[in-house]
C-alpha cells in the first residue's frame, strides 16, 4: 500500500461525518484575529520585535575573517613598499595597469621584482 493511500479512509470517514468547508463564507481576517488573541493571552507575541544589529556587532561578525586578511594585506604593502626603489618607470607601469594598458604580472615584477615570488615563498615557509 502507498503512503498516501493510508489516510484515504480517514478521508473518507470525515466527509461522510464532516460537513463540507464554507469556504466562501468564512470570515478570514476575524478568525485570524481571534487566532492571535488566543496566542496572545499564551504569551506568544503576533510579531517578534526585531532590532536592527548595531555597527559592532556586525564588526564583531566580520572580525575572525577581516583581521587576518587585514594583516596579510598590510604585510604584502609593506614587503611591495620596502623593496619599491626610486624609479619613475614604476610609476607609469602602475598607472599603464590602471588603465588596462600593461598586464599586472608586469607591475608586480618591476615593484618586487621577478624573483619576488621565490623569496616570497621562502621568507614565509622558512626553505
């Protein structure tokens, strides 16, 4: 027998006892508000209030992935700015990649240089 077959009896005991729904006929916003006043006098509120989060906690929600992307970002700054030198063809690279003239790999590889990925990679692995 199929799952839904098992209430097919019980359906059709209620219709022969039951008369059908006056659909039509019901009043659908006085029975919504007796169903609210009879959760009311249960002390269930019809709307939870609802607060909007303040600016910390939101802060609070972002801090364990923002303040270690923070610090990674902060240290490649710091690393890229140790080793920029005086050269003014680093600042037209930078400004050819900010308008899309030059490829990026191109900026990083006169800022750091093109050994800047190895040294990278031993600095933070220790090799």
């Amino acid at each position: 027998m199929k799952p839904g077959r098992l209430h097919d009896p019980v359906r059709a005991l209620l219709r022969d006892t039951a008369p059908p729904t006056p659909i039509e006929s019901v009043n659908w916003h006085a029975l919504h508000g007796r169903i609210m006043a009879d959760a009311a006098a249960f002390d269930f509120p019809a709307r939870r209030a609802t607060q909007a989060p303040s600016w910390w906690d939101l802060a609070d929600q972002w801090a364990s992935m923002a303040i270690p992307v923070g610090m990674a970002a902060g240290l490649i700054a710091a690393l890229a700015l140790a080793r920029i030198g005086p050269r003014p063809d680093v600042r037209l690279s930078v400004v050819a990649a900010i308008r899309g003239e030059v490829p990026v790999s191109t900026v990083t590889d006169r800022l750091l240089g093109p050994d800047a990925e190895l040294w990278f990679a031993s600095a933070t692995v220790g090799e």
